[in-house]
C-alpha cells in the first residue's frame, strides 16, 4: 500500500476521534498515531511526523489529556 495513502487514511481517523473530544477517543487516536510514526520512520521523513505532532498541539492546545497522550508519544522516542 502506498504510504501517503495509509497516512492521509490514518490522519482522517485521528481527526475524527479527536473531535469527539473524549480521553478515551484520544487513546484511540494514539494508536493510529503510532502507525503513523512508524510509517514516517520508515520512509525517512521523521520531520514529517514532528511537524503534525506540533501542529495537533498547537491546534488542540486547550484539550490537557489530548496534549498528554501526544506527549507520551514523543517522550517515548526520546527516552529509546
């Protein structure tokens, strides 16, 4: 499957669960993130991924757990 493809897919879910505006929506939103990141890795486009990470906080600035779960994502992978 084409990477952008699975990526443009995977965004719209994220999009989606996050405007349920639920802690349990944006667990579930973690999961495809971490897809996606994996996908970003894989092709060699990590900057990729930061810059949607930063533009999810800085869209949603106001949602505290939203900005939690993106925060575990990235600590992650500066602990690894």
């Amino acid at each position: 499957m084409n990477p952008d493809l699975s990526l443009d897919i995977w965004r719209n879910i994220v999009d989606s669960l996050i405007a349920q505006v639920k802690p349990r929506a944006y667990e579930a939103a973690s999961v495809y993130l971490r897809l996606m990141e994996k996908t970003y890795k894989r092709n060699h486009r990590r900057s990729e991924w930061l810059s949607l990470i930063d533009a999810l906080r800085r869209k949603h600035k106001a949602k505290r757990r939203l900005i939690g779960v993106l925060d575990t994502l990235v600590k992650k992978k500066l602990v690894d």
